[in-house]
C-alpha cells in the first residue's frame, strides 16, 4: 500500500464546481436545497449515470459521508 497524501480530495476534484453547474443547467431550482446543497435525491440519481458526470456525484456523496462523520 502507499502512503495517503494529506490533501487527496483537493487532488481528486479537477473541474470545481463542475457537478453544481451540470445540476444547475439540467435541474434548475428544484435541483438544490435551501440552503444551497444539491439534493440527495439527485445525486443519488446521476450516481448512477456512466461517464464523468456519475464519477462526479458518486465523490459528492462520498465528500458528504466524511462531513458527516466528524
């Protein structure tokens, strides 16, 4: 196993901010939450479309499992 790199996730999100506009593009409004985040509901949708766009979400709900852990 190597070692893990400190700042792995900065290093994994090449194109910020890229899934909130595809989100914002497709979905409009009703694509993200009050206080701004993109719904669960959707995410969970585009995790399971191929491609960049599903790698993208799936690394959403990920990033979003470590906040919640802490």
């Amino acid at each position: 196993m190597g070692r893990r790199t400190k700042r792995w996730i900065q290093k994994a999100i090449k194109r910020k901010g890229a899934l909130r506009s595809y989100v914002k593009r497709k979905y409009g409004k009703r694509g993200f939450t009050s206080k701004g985040t993109i719904k669960t509901k959707i995410l969970r949708a585009l995790s399971k479309k191929k491609g960049k766009i599903g790698k993208r979400a799936r690394l959403a709900l990920t990033l979003r499992k470590l906040r919640r852990r802490k």
